[in-house]
C-alpha cells in the first residue's frame, strides 16, 4: 500500500520532467512545511492538467498582479512515491481554492470485471488506492500551467508531414513510404 498526501496550503505545487527530451519522466511535486513529495506522470497528464485548469481559470476572476507569483522551479527528486493514474479537479469556492486530487494508478486484469469507479469493490479485491490532495490558489495555478505548458513545449521537435515527435537520431517517416 502506498502513502496518501494532503497538501492544504502548499508552498509549491509544480509539474517537472527529468532526462533528455524522449526519455523524459515527467511528475508532480509539492511542498508544504518541509516536505516534498514527487508523483510520476505522463506528459499528456500534464498538458491535459494545464489546458482544464486553464478553462477553470477562465472562468474565475483574473488573479491580480500582486498575487501572481513566479513559476516555481522543481526540485530533482529523490525518487517518486507512486504513478498517478486518474487526477480530478474541483474548485472550493468559499476558499478560492482549486482542488487536485490524484489517484494511484492501478494494474488490473482487463478480463477481472473489476469496477474502478467503485472504491468498495477495488479495496474488497485488496486495492487500497493511495490518493494525494493539492489546494491551490489561483495564483499558484496560474504559475502550474506556466511550468507545465513550457514542459510540454519543449520536447522534441514535431515532424511536418506526420506530426509525431522527431528524435535527435533521426525520423523515420510513414508519409513518405
């Protein structure tokens, strides 16, 4: 069983990558009060986390410049606690919060019949998914999807024709077959 995290007030919630474009593992980190924690992630997580939370942000009133802070840089990490599989967002309203909430990814067998939208019947078949909780101003999200647009971005080079990614080694291209 892997651990749970609740951060209330984080000072830094960050996506990040670490190794060469290509090789990249990208992940999640957060401190609050002394301690980090690191989630492994998959690059589309993380663009997908930056383009809702963007529309969440559209929505609300636009932060203020003297709340903006700057894009937080994250940490190497020491090793990863667990690899995200599904990741909710909600706001809190009556604290101007924006709540992510990531949940370990689980490997089950497709022909189990398993429910994974049902928390009983995952922990009855001895899944006891560990989750970990993010409040984050708007500010603090305004600076996530900073980070995490720019990591996004700066992967590898896109091919014109097929559009898949371009590796420093060369590409091989289906469109020219």
């Amino acid at each position: 069983m892997s651990d749970s995290f609740d951060f209330a007030d984080p000072e830094v919630v960050v996506p990040g990558a670490d190794g060469p474009p290509g090789h990249r593992t990208f992940f999640l980190q957060a401190r609050e009060d002394g301690r980090t924690v690191s989630l492994k992630l998959e690059k589309q997580q993380v663009a997908a986390l930056c383009e809702y939370l963007g529309g969440i942000l559209t929505d609300l009133a636009p932060v203020s410049d003297a709340d903006l802070v700057s894009p937080p840089s994250p940490s190497t990490p020491d090793g990863l606690e667990w690899i995200v599989g599904r990741l909710a967002v909600a706001y809190e309203e009556a604290d101007d919060r924006i709540v992510v909430v990531a949940e370990e990814f689980v490997e089950i067998d497709p022909d189990s019949q398993l429910d994974l939208d049902d928390p009983a019947a995952l922990a009855e078949a001895g899944f006891d998914l560990a989750t970990a909780r993010f409040r984050l101003t708007r500010a603090q999200v305004a600076a996530f999807i900073a980070v995490g647009n720019d990591l996004v971005q700066s992967g590898r080079a896109q091919c014109r024709l097929c559009g898949r990614p371009i590796d420093p080694e060369g590409h091989v291209c289906p469109r020219l077959n």
